[in-house]
C-alpha cells in the first residue's frame, strides 16, 4: 500500500499497475471491472469507485519505466498465486457428457461457408475436440451450405486453412447440398404422412398468423393436394418465394419454432458446389437434423442460442421415425467490442471500413492470425470458460493476455532504427518493449533499443517502409553496423 493509500484505493492501484505492465497504458474499464470484483460494492458506491479508478490509472501511466517495474514487484508474488489458482481451476473444466461412453462418440463441426471463421466457432470447435480425445471419438467437418445466396468456396477454403493453422484434423468431412436428393425422399415421406404442407400465403400473412397461433388456410391440405404441389415446386412451377414446404406442427405452441417452420424454399441462385442442380433448398431446421442422424452422429455440441429450436429438431425426427442424437447446449463466447456477425463484417468491407475477412481489427481466426495470435492461445481461450451455459462475454485483453504468454519467451529482440517517411514528422509511441510508452518524440529519426516482434518480421528487408498501427509510415534501416537483424 502506498502511504497515505486507503485499502480500496490500494485495490485499484494493484489492478492499474498490472494491466498498465501487461498492455504498455492501463485502460480504466478493465481496471474497474477487476476492482468490482474484489470489492462487491453497492451500486451507489460504484460511481465514486469509477472516480478512484480514473485518478489511479492517470497517476500510474504518469509513472516511468522504472518506477512501475518497482510497484509490480510489491504485488508479485499475489500475482503469481492469483494466476496459479486460477491456471488451477482452468485445468479442471469437466469436458464431458452424460451417457458418453469411450468408443461410441461422433460429433460434427457444422460451418456455414457464408464468411469467414471467427473466434465464436473457436470455442465449440476445440470443446469438440476435448471430447472426441476424452471418448476416443469422432469429429467430423459438416459443411451447413444450403444458402445458394451467400455460400462462396472462398469460405470453405478459408475455413479448412484456418482449421490447418488452429492444428484440427477431421476424422471425415461431408456437405448438407450432397443430401438433397435423400432430403427430397424425406420430405415425400413427410407429406405423406400430412406432416408437412405447400403453402403460398405470403411472408407477412405467415409472420402474423405465428404470431397470433393461427393457422392457415393450407395447413388442412389433405397429402395428395400437397404431394401434386411439392412436385409443382421441384419442377420449377412456383417463382422464387412463391411456395414453401412447411412443418405441420402445432401452431399454439408456446414454442414459436413449433409453430409450422419453413422446411424447403425456392431460390434459383446458382450455388458454388451443386451449380443450378438443384432450385428447392432446405433450411437447417429440416436438414441438419436429418443429416445428423443418417451420419452417424450421437453428440450435437451447440450454443445455448439454439435452445428453443432442440424441441424442434427432435420433433422433425420423431415424424420421420429417425434415430435421435444427444443435443448439449453451452454458452456462446463472446469478446466485448467485437463483431462476429457475418452480415456486419460483409458490410464494413464493403464499405471500405475494413480491408477484408482477414483485417487484423477483426476476431476471425485469419485476423487474428496476421495480429500474431498464436492458435495455442485460442485454444487456452476458447476453454477457458468450460462447457457451461452461464453467458461467456470477456474483453479482448483476455485473449491478448493468453497470447502474451506464449509469444514473450520467444520472441526475437530486434535492434533497427527508423525514420518517418515523408509527409510523418511525429507520433506518439505506444509499444510494449524495452520502452516509455507514451513518450513523446518530435524529430525526425528515433532509435529503438530493444522491440520484440514475431518471427515473420524476418521477411522486412532494410529501406521498407513499415506502417506501425496507430503511429505512422516508416523507413526502415539498419542500426547496428551488423546486419539489418542482431539476434
């Protein structure tokens, strides 16, 4: 404790200490979050602990090199068990499922190729994974790709890459579009059996009839009408949205996924594995799983989103008389922030707001790959939170932190100089190194002593000119009289 600290204040000066050593510059919101933590206040105490928190870390980034290294080592050793413990409990996540038994487990990983992977997928991925080695299973790749709008082999591409890079291999890979036909079959023996019916209503009459619990006028469609209007379907008699191919369910469910979902639709898109073979697609909620049962599958790892639509899922394979596999739910991983969303991301690159799937700004793997995330540390990541249900929402920093770990010991001291390129006569360094972070310069050459990079930094060559993020364009040289590198 500093003199004249009180015991709060003291709190809040260990956790702005660490995150200032750990990220170059403490950041207030993890500062307090972890101070809220220690200190269970009431709410009305916590705006005055926002106000402690921000003099503290102002305090603690005003302090030198040698000063902060001087206040870590008073907390070191708390540290060090705290991170123990907590490495501890990390190491005890269950990863197992009731009923499991070794030698009798399949799962899937069920991509949609419409983007790029992400660290969301990460953690159910390498979940999957954990459990295949715990059963002596298998882990199959399932590509869900029965959206001819938005599915590119680009995104299967970029997903088996990242899969490559992230050390997953398969024990089998197939594609939901190879089953249509056999889903075609299924869907005969829905109508058949008056569980599915042809509806024309439109999207806005449907919408409001599941909203109110009411049925349509074709949900009492006898199965000879609708098996003459299925066919019209497949033979390209209806445009686009002009007929679907429904759940005859129970539209007063109190589960409104029960209340007759959409099956099949018609899109004339050209799709990038089946060409234009086919013109009738399924939904995941018909084909998934249906899929799931004629491959063999006896686990279905998904998130705690997909919850309301397990009722369904078991409902569609009870109507076709199909063997049901094991649903677990757990919680999607989410990083503070961050977007995931395919839709969003396709729309800041179109924007010009981002330079692709793989901009380093982004949580997908191939971003985080050119940020120098090692896939070690989103697996670490990934399991962290276990196999609950309760929400996974964390900061980046998180994720940064497992990395740091890894990268640190090996990374290589590189000794340069640099000058700004023209046009660039100022900036503000903020580097993790053997460096003042924060320091201001104003001339027009700088001298690192010691930056640590990742090892691809080798392919620079001298008289580049680099782009340092949040600083400025560089010319790049040697600074040693031994070689661009002194190793």
């Amino acid at each position: 404790m500093m003199p004249g600290e009180t015991d709060v204040e003291a709190i809040v000066r260990k956790h702005a200490v660490r995150n200032a050593m750990e990220y170059g510059r403490a950041m207030e919101g993890p500062v307090l979050s972890k101070s809220m933590q220690e200190l269970p206040l009431p709410k009305p105490e916590v705006r005055a602990l926002a106000l402690m928190v921000k003099k503290v870390v102002g305090e603690v980034n005003s302090l030198g090199k040698e000063e902060l290294e001087k206040q870590y080592r008073v907390y070191a050793e708390e540290f060090r068990e705290a991170d123990a413990r907590k490495a501890e409990a990390s190491s005890r996540h269950n990863f197992s499922i009731n009923g499991a038994s070794s030698g009798n487990f399949t799962t899937r990983f069920p991509p949609e190729p419409a983007g790029y992977m992400h660290v969301g997928h990460a953690k159910p991925l390498f979940i999957e994974d954990e459990l295949r080695k715990a059963y002596s299973g298998k882990l199959m790749l399932y590509f869900d790709d029965t959206n001819p709008d938005k599915e590119r082999q680009e995104f299967v591409d970029a997903f088996k890459k990242d899969f490559l890079w992230l050390g997953i291999k398969f024990d089998g890979e197939y594609y939901a579009s190879d089953s249509i036909p056999v889903l075609y079959e299924y869907a005969s023996k829905a109508i058949s059996a008056a569980k599915a019916y042809v509806c024309s209503c439109s999207p806005d009459s449907i919408s409001s009839d599941r909203a109110a619990g009411k049925g349509c006028i074709h949900k009492a469609q006898d199965p000879n009408t609708n098996s003459r209007l299925w066919k019209k379907m497949l033979d390209g008699d209806f445009g686009d949205n002009e007929a679907i191919l429904r759940f005859n369910a129970d539209m007063s469910a109190a589960n409104t996924t029960l209340r007759d979902p959409t099956l099949f639709r018609i899109k004339r898109a050209e799709h990038y594995r089946q060409a234009r073979r086919f013109i009738v697609w399924p939904t995941y909620d018909f084909c998934t799983p249906i899929v799931d049962s004629l491959n063999g599958v006896t686990d279905v790892i998904r998130s705690k989103e997909y919850e309301m639509r397990d009722e369904l899922y078991f409902a569609v394979l009870d109507s076709l008389g199909l063997r049901k596999p094991r649903i677990t739910s757990i919680s999607r991983l989410k990083i503070t922030n961050n977007l995931t969303a395919k839709r969003k991301i396709r729309q800041l690159i179109q924007e010009g707001k981002v330079e692709g799937w793989d901009d380093p700004r982004l949580v997908t793997i191939s971003g985080l790959r050119k940020r120098g995330v090692r896939p070690s540390a989103i697996r670490e990541f990934s399991l962290s939170s276990g196999m609950g249900t309760s929400e996974s929402v964390v900061e980046i920093g998180k994720l940064l932190g497992c990395n740091r770990k890894l990268v640190e010991p090996q990374a290589l001291p590189l000794r340069y100089s640099y000058s700004p390129a023209p046009g660039y006569t100022e900036c503000k360094l903020m580097l993790i190194g053997d460096l003042m972070n924060g320091e201001e310069f104003n001339d027009n050459s700088l001298t690192l002593r010691t930056v640590y990079v990742e090892e691809s930094a080798k392919q620079l060559k001298e008289g580049s000119i680099i782009k340092l993020k949040g600083i400025g364009l560089f010319n790049l040289y040697d600074a040693t009289g031994m070689g661009f590198y002194s190793l």
